[in-house]
C-alpha cells in the first residue's frame, strides 16, 4: 500500500508540475525519452540475469499474444453489433488489445509484486506488448488509418532491433552466465531506480482528462474490455489449464493495464477518433487505480 501511495504521488507530482510556466510542453517527452534510453535498458539488464529458466517464462511471453487476439476478437464482434465506424473500431482495435505494460506496468507491479515481479513484467512487455504495436499495431494502422506510410517487414524488424529496452533485453541474456563488477552492478542500480518516479512523473505531465459525451458508450465498453474482462478472462483460462505462480499472476496483472500511452500517440496522428484515444489513455490511467487492487486480490 506504501509503494502504491507513493506512485499516486508521482503521478500528482507531475499534474502539477505541468501548470508551472518553466516547464515547457515537451517536458513529459524529454522525461519519457529519458526513460526508453537509459532507466528501462538499466532495469532490464539487472534483473533479467536473476530470471530461473522454466515453463512459467513462456506465460509472460505468450499471455500478450492471447489477450490480443481475445480482445480484437471480441471488439469486432461488438463493433458488427454497434455498427461503428471505421475509425472507431480502429481505434478500440489499437488501443484495447496493447496495454501500458511498460510505463505504468512496471511501476505498478513493483508496487503490487516488489522487485521479484519485475523480471516477469520486463518480458511481458519486451516479448508481448512491443513486439504487438510495432507488428500489429502496424497493421491496424495501415488498414484504419488516414495518415502515415504503410508498414514494410523491413520497417517492422528495424524498430523492434533498435528500441533501445530490447536491445538491452538481448544483452541481458547474453551476459547471464557473468556477473557484473561491482561498479558496474552499483550503477545500473541507481539508474534503474529512476524509472519509477520519472516514468509516473511524465505519465502525470502527460495525462489529458477528456470526457466527450459523444464518445461515452464507446469509452465505458473499451475501458470495461481492457481493465476488466480481458485480466478476468486470462484469469479464467490460467486456473482451468492449471497455471500458477508470480509469473502468471504478473502475467494477468499486467494484461489488465490500461490502454498503452504510445499506442494513442499512433492513433491520434493517423486521425482514428482522437477524442476516443484520448480519452481510453488518460481516463483509462484513472480508472486502473481502482481495477488493478482489485485484481491484484483476487490472483
């Protein structure tokens, strides 16, 4: 409860911080981009080495690819229902299936899991969540969107072998036979606890409340798939195939994260129902601090 206070406070922290006129507006940018290169890659590189090699690995590899295709499922039967437009349904299908696993997931399941989930979380994210909005998240964006040049397999391998995180996820295995000199390990430490504040901090700089009473019915039902069908699906399915452990239960919290931030950064510019986006990523953050205690008693 402690860790979760303090990260409100973050979160708080950087709401205000965006009222003082020395900020610029690209603060939470700068902050955000701080976090990609330097806190993430550092956080990677000292806790992968601890992971044991075991089944449970292949359920923080797996699980984001089975959200995905439940939640794009499911939003495509309702969208047939509702009979929606197309940039609606574009925007539910990119902003529902991939959630903010890493900027906000992260943080929270070292609130929720301390520094033993983290390992679980880092491979969620780099194995799951990345991987889907470069390759997936592409694709809807090629078929949805206005704007933007359609994705080529060359464009798709070059970003996910240049993001810096993924970069340090491939080292991380490479390295795991070794240990690091102390100097070295002291380090990385210090710069991997940085991603918390800043990365709350900037999520709190960026955070946009927009309510458009045109979108409502639209929100409530991407919002109510994401923070909590789809982790109470994974749930389901994890307890009828037998699949137990602080792998699975970070698995399933982290499938319960709100919309992911850079997924609605995409969706915005290619113009798929920007008030929608904007409301599914700030409103969505709000809202998950309710969801995911919740979740977090039931695994």
């Amino acid at each position: 409860m402690e860790n979760f206070i303090v990260i409100i406070t973050y979160l708080l922290i950087g709401m205000g911080l965006r009222r003082i006129p020395a900020f610029p507006g690209e603060t939470g940018n700068v902050l955000n981009l701080f976090v990609i290169y330097i806190s993430l890659p550092a956080l990677v590189l000292l806790n992968i080495p601890e992971l044991v090699f075991s089944k449970a690995l292949l359920v923080p590899a797996l699980m984001p690819w089975g959200t995905l295709l439940f939640s794009c499922f499911t939003i495509v039967l309702i969208s047939k229902l509702f009979k929606w437009d197309r940039p609606t349904t574009g925007c539910l299908l990119l902003m529902i299936p991939l959630g903010n696993t890493s900027f906000l997931g992260i943080p929270m399941v070292k609130a929720f899991f301390g520094d033993q989930g983290i390992p679980y979380a880092v491979l969620y994210d780099q194995l799951g969540s990345f991987p889907a909005l470069v390759t997936y998240g592409s694709l809807i964006l090629a078929l949805y969107g206005t704007a933007g040049s359609k994705p080529t397999l060359t464009s798709v391998v070059n970003k996910v072998v240049t993001f810096p995180p993924f970069i340090a996820l491939v080292l991380a295995f490479i390295f795991r036979p070794f240990s690091y000199p102390p100097v070295l390990a002291s380090l990385l430490k210090v710069l991997a606890s940085t991603l918390v504040p800043v990365v709350m901090i900037a999520v709190g700089f960026q955070l946009i409340l927009r309510l458009n009473r045109k979108i409502t019915s639209q929100l409530g039902i991407g919002l109510f798939l994401k923070l909590i069908l789809t982790p109470i699906a994974a749930l389901f399915f994890c307890k009828i195939g037998g699949l137990e452990g602080k792998a699975v239960q970070v698995s399933i919290f982290e499938a319960g994260m709100p919309p992911m931030v850079s997924a609605g950064a995409l969706a915005i510019l290619a113009d798929l129902s920007p008030a929608l986006t904007a409301a599914l990523v700030g409103i969505g953050i709000i809202v998950s601090f309710a969801t995911l205690p919740l979740l977090y008693h039931l695994l």
